[in-house]
C-alpha cells in the first residue's frame, strides 16, 4: 500500500477547504463593501 495516497487525498481536502473558506470570505467582504 502506498503510504503517500492517502497523504494526497487528506491535502487535497485542506485545500478544497481553504479555498472555500476563502471564497465564502470574499463573499462577505463583497457585500459588506456593496452595503
């Protein structure tokens, strides 16, 4: 078994999570700009 796949997959989660924390993020200063 390779050690490094399930090292990728949990990566890649944290980075699918970061990247909608910082989408949402930029939502809401968006709309605290337009308001």
């Amino acid at each position: 078994m390779w050690v490094k796949t399930p090292n990728k997959t949990g990566y890649n989660d944290l980075n699918a999570l970061s990247v909608q924390i910082m989408k949402t993020a930029l939502l809401i200063l968006l709309k605290g700009l337009n308001n």
